[in-house]
C-alpha cells in the first residue's frame, strides 16, 4: 500500500493516507493543491499537501520535451 | 548526383554503440552495454559542458529513497537513426520515491557508471523541491527531433 499520490497521466490520485515530512497523515486533515507548468522545454505537473501552511509532501511528475543535441557544428568547436 | 560532404549518419549511430576508437585509450572490456545513471543536482551546482564525470558536489544530499549517485536508466532501446540524425533515449521514467529534497534542485547529469562514471550529458529544468515525495523524470519521444541524446 503506498501512500505515495501517484500521477495517473490525467491527474494525481488522492490516498486515504499520504506520507508526509511529520509521518503519515489523514488526507482529509490536510490542504491540497496540484498545478502544471508547461513550456517548450518541459511538462511539470506537482501536487502538495499543507498542514496549517506548512508543506508537508510535495511530489512532482516532470516530462522533459526537448535537450540539445550534439550537432556537427559543436562537434567542430571542439577541434 | 555530385559529391556531398557529410559525417555519416552510420558513424553517429556508431558512435552511440561504441563501435569506433580514434585514440588508444579503449577500456571497454565486453561487447555488453553499459550502465547509465541519472543524478539529481542542486540549482546553486554549476554543471554544464566542462562536467568530465559524477561528482557528489552539489548533488541532492542522500535521504529516503534518494541515494548518492542517483538511479540506473532502464536502456531498454538501442541506439538509432533517422535521417541524418543518431539517437537514443532511455526506455523508461526514471523515479526517486519517497525522499525530501535537500534543496531546489534543477538539473540531472546523465553518466556512464560503467566506464569510470564519465558524463555523457547535463539536463535543465524548472527548480523544483519534494517534500516526502516522489520525484519521476519522464523521457522525451525517442525520434530524432525529440529524443534524450541525439547526434545531428
């Protein structure tokens, strides 16, 4: 059994129970909030959980997108 | 038809599969693939093309489920091509579960733990931390516009 909110390609699964930095915790004794954040570069998707204004699980699902390649062009910059 | 000056596309795939030696410094020992590590580094670390290999400097301090030298990638997909471009990308997510970040972090170094944990490349993204958390890097597309290591 994992406590583990789990990014299920659509959206974060809420457990009954999530571990957090004090233990496990009640979800339903904590605040929760999730976003994304998406650019050329990457997908970032995260969910928090606050205990009175204190994070105290963070977790974060990120896609990369687009890294540089190795072109002929650097590889002459280095001879 | 007239001739065209190119690196051949063959060679770049080549290349990946550790095919070619130029110097005489081969170390390789087997005809198996070696293993490739992601560690996770702190934002105020200052990776970048200068990195030779992985170092525990500015890497995420080893807590929960995040060890020093961070997570093996699951190569599950050999290097290829397309066009005139030699890719290669790990077949899998990789995932740190369960840990509290040291930091804002923002940056993976990808590494061969193989040959003497020599960098293969630096990734950047948004600064992120985690709070008893779980930390998954999703790859790109393996194709030649998109894939993790591409030789275009």
């Amino acid at each position: 059994m994992t406590h583990q909110p789990r990014f299920n390609g659509a959206g974060w699964d809420d457990p009954a129970l999530v571990e957090t930095v004090r233990g496990l915790w009640p979800a339903c004794d904590l605040q929760r909030s999730d976003g994304a954040r998406e650019d050329e570069n990457e997908l970032c998707r995260w969910v928090e959980y606050r205990l009175a204004g204190e994070v105290v699980h963070r977790s974060v699902h990120l896609t990369l997108k687009q890294t540089p390649a190795f072109t002929e062009a650097a590889a002459a910059e280095l001879s | 038809m007239a001739n065209s000056q190119a690196m051949c596309t063959s060679f770049k795939a080549e290349l990946l599969n550790g095919v070619h030696a130029f110097g005489t410094t081969v170390a390789r020992g087997g005809t198996g693939a070696d293993t490739f590590k992601l560690a996770l580094y702190l934002a105020s670390g200052s990776l970048g093309a200068g990195t030779t290999a992985y170092s525990s400097t500015s890497e995420l301090a080893a807590t929960g489920n995040y060890a020093a030298g961070g997570n093996t990638v699951t190569n599950g997909s050999a290097p290829t091509s397309s066009g005139t471009t030699a890719y290669w990308t790990p077949s899998a997510s990789v995932q740190w579960t369960s840990f509290t970040s040291s930091g804002s972090f923002d940056a993976a170094l990808l590494y061969n733990s193989t040959q003497s944990n020599k960098a293969v490349a630096v990734f950047t993204f948004s600064a992120q931390s985690v709070a008893s958390g779980t930390f998954t890097l999703t790859m790109p597309t393996n194709d030649s516009s998109n894939a993790l290591i591409r030789i275009a």
